[in-house]
C-alpha cells in the first residue's frame, strides 16, 4: 500500500498477524494466511459480487454505529473531542496514530470532500429539519442566535450552528479590532505632538489632501476583511455578495449604488468603530472633524458626533487647525531663508458685526483688518531681487523721459488688428459647430503665431500660504505700516538684519497698489532701506482693473434705447437687469451683457459679409463650406476698421458695410460730418473695447500675463480718458517700473508669476487679487458668527492660515464620496435666444450698415482719443511731478547727506490721501467665480467642478 495514505498501517514485522476480510468489510487477523486462490479456482467459483452502492456502505458504517451503541452526534464527538474528564480534571485524549491521521487529514483538506462542503451540506440539512415540541433551549419567536445559551444545550442544529458561527466571528473581528488599531496600520494621527519620534503622526494639510477612501478601503481590505464582510453583507440588498470590488484610479472608491452607496457607507462605519476601540485611530475622524470646520458645522454637531465615533470634538479640531497654522509660517520663514521669493498679496477685511443683544460693550460695529497671502514664485534669476540694482536705476529717474507718443509707440497696433481678428473668427466657430469642428486646430494655431507672448507652463500649480490677518486698517498710512509689518517681520521673517539686498514684491487691488505708493513716499526720509520701505515694491493687481474697465465699457456704451446700438438697447431685449451704479457695475451681470452685445454685433457683421440671415443654414452642407484661409480673409477684413476708432471714420458713401471702410483718418481729427452714422460709430466703438477686455480675460485665464500687459497699455489711454485717473496713473507707474526700474530679470519673474494656478489646470490660471478676495470673504463670514477682531487667535492662527485648504476640502470630499458636482445657483436658460434676439435686433435697425447722417442719439466719446489728449495735456507731467519724489529722496541718501527741505515734498504726498470713489471697496456680496476658457469661449467657473457660459 501507498504510504502516503492516511490509513495505511505498517505491520508489526515481529509479529505479523495474518489478515482476512469478513462480510462485514472489516479486517480481522486470524492463525494463518489462507492459501492465495489460483486463477483456474477463481474461474471456477460462483459468480463475483456486484460493487456496493453509496447507500450500501452508508448503511454498512450506520449499522457499525449502532452495533457499539453509538449515535452520529457520538461517533462525531469520540471522532473530533480534544479532551477527556478523569477523576473530576480534564485531560488530553490520547489519539492512536490512525485516528489522529484520519483527523488531521480531513481538516487539513488532503481528503475530498473539504470540510466546507461538508459545513455547507450540514447548514442546508439543518434548515430543513423543524423544531421538537418538547424543545425549549430556544426561546419561541426569537431568532437563531442565542448568545445567552451555552452551546452543549441548544438542541436544534440550526441556532446552534448559527450561535457557534457568530461567536466565531465575534472572535475574529475582535482580533481584527486589535489589529486595526496598531500604529502599522496607518491610521494614528494626532492633533499635535511634542514627541519627536511620533512626529509622522502629526497631522498636517498634505496627510488630509492625500487621504482617500480608496487608501481606507484597502487598509480595512487587508486588517480587517470579516468586519468588511460583515458590513457589507448587511447593506447588500442582493442575495448574492459580490466581494470582486473595484476602485477608481481617482482614489475614490467605486459606488455600488447612486444613491447612499453601501461601500462608502460601509467604510465610515468601519472607521468609526475602529475609533471607539481606540481614540489613537483618529485619521479619518479628525480628517472629518476639520470637513466640519471647513463646512461652518455647528458646535453642537461636533459635541453629537465626537460622541458616537464619526468625529473628534471640537476642541481637537482647534488645536489641530492651530498647530498646522503655526506650521505653514514655521514653513515660510524657512523657504525665505533658504533664498525662496514670494509675492504678497493683500487686502483690506471689513465686516459689520451685529450683536443679538445690545449692551454696554456689545454695539454693532464695523470689524476691520487687512489679510494677505504669499505666493511662491518660480521661473526666475535670483539677480532679479538685487535691491541695490532697483534702487540704481530708480536714483536715475529715467522717466522724466516718458511721453504719450513713447507710449503709443510702444503699443503693438498690427497685434490688435491680429487679436480682433481672431476674436471674429472664435465667435463664428463657437456660433457654428460645424466650423468649430473643421477649424479649431486652425484657430488655435493662428493664435499662437500671432497672439501668445510668453505664457506661464499651463499645468504649473502654484504653491501659496495665507497669511494671519490682523487688525491694521490700510486705510490709514500708519496702518498699513503696521500691517506690513506683522506681514513681513512676524509672519516671514523679513527683517532689517535678514534683508540681505534684497526686493520683495508686495501686490494689491487699486486702492492698496496706491496706498503703496504712498506708504513709500511718507518714509523716504528714512535712512535704512528697511525702515524706509525701499525694499517693497509694489504690483498691480489684474482683477481688479479688469473689472474697472468692464465698468468703464458698460458705462460709456450705455447710452439710450433711442440708439438700437447701445447696451441700454441690448439690455432691454436680452432682458439683462439695469446697471445700479454705472461707475461699478455688478461683474456677473456687465460680463454677460457685454458678452451677448459683442457676439451679437460680431455676428451680424458676419451675416452681412456672408449674405446670409442663418450662419448655420449656410454652412449645412459640406459643398458650402468654405477653407479656414477664406473666413480669415474675412475676418481680417472686418477687423481693419479697428485700426482707427474715430467716429468721423465711418463719414463714407452710401451702401458701406462696416467691414468695407478702410479708415486712414490722421490726428489731430476733423470736424465730424453731418453725413456721419452715429449708431455705426458707436456699434464700432464698442466692439473695439469689448473686444479689448476680452483679450485680457482670455490672456488672463490662459496664463500669459505679457498678452494682458499689451491691453494694459492700451488702457493706460482709456482709463485717463474715460474718467479712471487713478487707474491710469496705476499703469503709469508700472510702465515706467517695466521700462526703466525693474530691469530685464524682475520684468520676466513678475511676468511669470503675476498669475496663479492653484490645480495646476489647462486654462484655469486667476488672478492673484481675486484669490485674496475670495479668501476675505469667506474670513468676513466667519467674522459675522464670532464677532471677534481678525487679530483674535482664532481668526490668526485657526481660519487664516487654513483658509485655503478649507475652500479646497469642501470639494474635494464630495469627490471622495463620488458625488457629482453641485451647482450654486438655479440653472441658465440657453443663451441663444438671448443672441438671437439681439442679432435680430441689430438686423431690423441695421446697424452695422452705413445709413449716412443717422444720428438718433449723441456720439460715444472714444476713450483712447480723449486719453491722448488728457495725457498730452499736462497729466504725464503731473505724473513724473509726483512721482520722482521718492527717487528724488533717495538721490538725497545717496550723496550721503540727510534730506533737507523735504516739508513741502510730504505735503504733496499727503494730498494723494483724497481718495476717489473710484478706488473705493465693494463690499455687496460675494466675489465672483474665476473665468475660464473652454474652445475659445469665455466661461465663469460658476459650480463646483462645472463652467457655465455667460
């Protein structure tokens, strides 16, 4: 016999018995071994047996049961019992080597059938067998667990299995539970920690910004795979469980379900009870418990949640939101150090805090501070900074030289014919899918070749740190120096003994880029160039001037509806709301009425160069589609007439389309013509500065500041024409700091870093001012709810310095639990209609075709031309005036000789402190969403994930 077969015996080879098989199929030994029958005997013997069934040898073995008088259960008992009760002690039972083989055989799995399908068979059996009338170890109308009852007295083979499974697997999971808890598993984080050698479990925003559910899952997955079982088979509404579960490559896990997925579900059970086994397992609930911070949770709700495991309190949030806080100046002061730049953006905070109940002590009041972020800057010569440098070429006082004509000259004018060309053809591509699908590889090209200057690497995310807000009022010279300073000195470590040379550039809206200026001006006397502020140079931010030009658009082309051509005109059938205030219009509501009103008028002047009342009819079939070459030809044609924007230009013959007149008016201009079109100059006008501001938006969300700098310098003409002197003077100042002051270096590092990416997305770059008004909003919330200063602990340490990260969590937690995103606000109706109403407004009334002397309403002025004239007039002198009195100053220290006399210089300065309303703060609700470019279009990145067209 094989001995590898369990029931092989060797035999005694002292003493071997002769073996004989009886009836029964048993082995018993006998004196001798009877003779070997030969094959002649066998051939000769009765006929042999047929082999026995399953049922015969079933029987054979039940019969040899009850012929020692035992029962199944017995034999199963004697087969598998491990101990033995002799003289009142429980003893071992001494297995013969067979036995223990057969044992060890059928539970090691080398025999079939497994073990399994005999517990399977044994379940399903038992479920078919009732219950004896006279069985009481099981209460009736219980289920078929009994946890109080001991097994060896629950007769019915169904609860007894069910009991005996379910304490096994309360043994498992508690084993699991131990597991689960220990440091390996990952799952320890602490609020903070002085224990360097814990340190790695010190919470920090890049554990919670790597945190995934799909990194949960596996972790349960692989530590505790009953307990997932367990609960998944709980939620699991089929009757079969499916364990092949996937994940997505995003981190997220798969959600079996749309709605309440019990997977993700499942999982945040998993991490609770992991929590109430040990507070030390607190990853996912102190990641939790900041989601509820970010979200503006109730204090209650961490008090309830803390208590049932889905949170830790709140408390443990503060002090995890204060320790990170410190951690980020800690962080800052170190790349500063390490010879890292930064850009600093600020802005004023204001809220008005009102009191529930008034008292002495507790009036409604205004609450206001100054908050900031640095933003960390890259691509650029560590020479840019040389302060030394910057203040050599200020001494200098190169723009004395400066001149509108150096300006004008400087101004690309082929390049604004290339761009106005390129926008007429992005608005019929985006009007007709059809074109937009053949030519929009074409398109982009042009635009590259023509258009993109030097842009930023479209998929660099920027690093920023928010900085703690104070309470100093940058509307006061004295505090703003005191802002600064708690900037600069206390948050990153910009110091008199750590300048070391070097700039820093320090950047703001309007108001703040002026407030700079004379900051600067006040402290030139000052001898170090610390004390004196010489190493801050200031940058003007982009969104806020954006915004005031779309102001200046809206305003200047409003007009009457008398003229069909005027935005009152537009506003009116496209039914957008009137303008409350002309000098600030709302963003959202100017961006959509200039929006439809130029791709109306664009339109239309297509329609007529086309000869066509239907763009997409025309372009229906293949055959009546014409090359790319073709429709820029067009559009280069009509674009022309944007090279001179004078409304005598358009004093032509009769029957001239807008897109035939090839304007060569020189200046000074003539007298305008009585055969002149109004409502066709003004229709020009307007597309010409639309189309201006649209540039900068797209440059804008396309990361390329050198694009947005050529329009700047454009609107250095409108702004001083148009009534925007402050504006103006800005670009002023930051053409001269370009031209002659920050040299080559500085220039390129501000260009490549004066906008910010923060998911480092194609086409999704914001302006540096816009973050930092979206930050003060959501500090001015929280401001409302706590009343306290924004130099209050809370406000500097827990909100500030987090204000970032808490915008980004809200959602990025509903991409974890695969939510779709959420828009916030009701739906747009389609803006076709709103096109189309106009288009066919501009149709009827003709506007763009040349109606000699229709003059229903007062000609638009031209901004630019007015400008010119203001800027010839005296105002560039008055600038330089001005403005060379901190060079003037600083020329003084470098003849080594205290300035003298500088009395009358100060007060110059100090009347730079009548401030227009021009430069004052908006505080009416929200700041507007980023803008963004899809296929040449602009959007407002108005949902959370998701881009709506104006």
């Amino acid at each position: 016999m094989d001995p590898s077969n369990p029931f092989y015996e060797p035999r005694d080879p002292e003493n071997r018995q002769s073996v004989r098989f009886n009836p029964s199929g048993w082995r018993e030994g006998e004196e001798q071994t009877p003779e070997r029958p030969t094959r002649s005997r066998l051939a000769t013997s009765s006929t042999r047996k047929s082999p026995r069934t399953d049922a015969n040898k079933l029987d054979a073995i039940l019969d040899t049961i009850d012929g020692v008088g035992w029962t199944v259960p017995r034999f199963l008992e004697k087969l598998l019992q491990l101990e033995e009760t002799k003289h009142g002690e429980s003893q071992p039972i001494q297995r013969s080597n067979r036995h223990q083989r057969v044992v060890n055989s059928m539970l090691s799995g080398q025999t079939k059938p497994y073990l399994g399908s005999i517990l399977d068979l044994l379940k399903r059996n038992a479920d078919n067998v009732g219950f004896l009338a006279s069985d009481t170890s099981i209460p009736p109308g219980t289920n078929m667990f009994a946890p109080n009852t001991p097994l060896t007295q629950i007769r019915n083979a169904t609860p007894a299995m069910t009991t005996w499974a379910i304490h096994l697997v309360g043994e498992t999971t508690h084993q699991e539970g131990e597991v689960m808890t220990e440091r390996s598993t990952g799952l320890h984080l602490r609020a903070k920690t002085s224990n360097e050698a814990r340190a790695h479990e010190r919470i920090t925003w890049d554990t919670i910004s790597t945190l995934s559910l799909k990194q949960l899952e596996e972790i349960t997955a692989e530590h505790a795979p009953a307990m997932s079982f367990i609960l998944k088979a709980y939620t699991q509404k089929s009757s079969s469980l499916d364990t092949s579960e996937t994940v997505q490559p995003n981190n997220c896990v798969v959600a079996v379900r749309s709605y309440r997925p019990q997977n993700i579900g499942c999982l945040n059970a998993m991490m609770a009870l992991t929590f109430l086994r040990s507070n030390r397992a607190s990853l996912y609930p102190l990641c939790r418990g900041i989601w509820l911070f970010a979200v503006k949770a109730p204090r209650t709700l961490f008090r309830v949640e803390s208590r049932i495991g889905q949170s830790v309190a709140y408390s443990t949030v503060y002090t995890a939101l204060r320790a990170m806080g410190r951690q980020k100046i800690d962080d800052l002061q170190k790349a500063i150090q390490s010879g890292k730049h930064f850009i600093t953006v600020s802005d004023n905070i204001q809220t008005y805090a009102k009191q529930r109940v008034r008292r002495i002590g507790r009036e409604n009041r205004m609450i206001t501070g100054l908050g900031a972020t640095a933003i960390e800057m890259e691509d650029y010569d560590p020479d840019a900074f040389n302060l030394e440098d910057i203040m050599e070429r200020q001494r200098k006082q190169e723009r004395k030289t400066l001149t509108a004509e150096m300006i004008l000259d400087d101004i690309d004018i082929d390049r604004l014919h290339h761009i106005a060309t390129a926008e007429f053809l992005e608005v019929l591509l985006a009007y007709v899918p059809r074109l937009s699908a053949l030519y929009r590889k074409d398109i982009n090209d042009y635009i590259k070749e023509h258009i993109t200057k030097n842009p930023i690497p479209e998929t660099r995310r920027t690093k920023i740190t928010p900085l703690a807000t104070n309470s100093a009022n940058e509307m006061h010279v004295q505090g703003l120096k005191e802002g600064i300073l708690d900037f600069a000195t206390t948050q990153m470590g910009i110091k008199d003994e750590t300048l070391n040379n070097t700039a820093s550039i320090w950047s703001g809206d309007g108001k703040t880029f002026n407030m700079f200026l004379l900051l600067k001006k006040l402290l030139s006397p000052e001898e170090s160039e610390f004390s004196s502020f010489r190493w801050l140079q200031p940058l003007l931010k982009l969104w806020h001037t954006k915004w005031t030009d779309l102001s200046r658009v809206v305003r200047t082309h409003w007009g009457t509806e008398d003229d069909p051509s005027s935005l009152a005109s537009v506003a009116s059938i496209a039914e957008c709301p009137k303008p409350t205030d002309l000098r600030k219009v709302d963003f959202y509501d100017g961006s959509h009425l200039v929006t439809v009103a130029l791709d109306a008028h664009i339109l239309s002047c297509w329609e007529l160069r086309l000869l066509t009342q239907d763009l997409n009819s025309l372009f229906k079939n293949d055959k009546d589609i014409p090359s790319f070459n073709v429709l820029l030809k067009h559009a280069q044609t009509s674009a022309t007439i944007f090279n001179h924007t004078s409304l005598q230009s358009v004093t032509l013959t009769e029957d001239v389309e807008m897109f035939e007149i090839l304007p060569e008016t020189p200046l000074p201009l003539p007298e305008i013509s009585p055969l002149a079109d109004t409502t066709l100059a003004n229709s020009i006008l307007f597309m010409q500065n639309a189309i201006w501001w649209r540039e900068v938006c797209k440059a804008i969300a396309q990361g390329d500041p050198a694009r947005v700098w050529e329009i700047l310098k454009v609107w250095t003409f409108t702004f001083s024409g148009s009534g925007n002197p402050y504006y103006s003077r800005f670009l002023l100042e930051m053409y001269c700091n370009f031209r002659w002051e920050y040299g080559d270096k500085l220039t390129h590092a501000i260009m490549m870093n004066w906008l910010v990416n923060l998911k480092g997305r194609k086409d999704q770059f914001i302006e540096g001012d816009l973050l930092q008004e979206h930050h003060n909003f959501w500090l001015e919330d929280m401001a409302q709810h706590k009343g306290n200063e924004f130099d209050a602990v809370f406000y500097r340490e827990v909100l500030a310095m987090n204000v970032n990260d808490f915008l980004n969590l809200k959602d990025e937690m509903e991409d974890q639990v695969t939510l779709k995103p959420r828009t916030k606000k009701h739906s747009d109706p389609h803006l076709d209609n709103e096109l189309r109403a106009v288009m066919e407004h501009f149709r009827t009334e003709e506007v763009h075709r040349y109606c000699p002397g229709r003059n229903k309403t007062d000609p638009v002025q031209d901004d630019f031309e007015e400008g010119m004239k203001k800027l010839n007039d005296g105002k560039i002198e008055d600038f330089i005036a001005k403005t060379t009195i901190t060079s003037s100053i600083l020329k003084m220290h470098s003849d080594l000789s205290r300035p003298t006399n500088i009395t009358p210089t100060l007060d110059a300065a100090m009347e730079e402190m009548d401030q227009s309303s021009e430069l004052q703060k908006d505080t009416n609700g929200p700041p507007p969403n980023a803008m963004l470019v899809i296929n040449g279009e602009i959007y407002i990145n108005d949902t959370l994930g998701e881009s709506v067209s104006f």
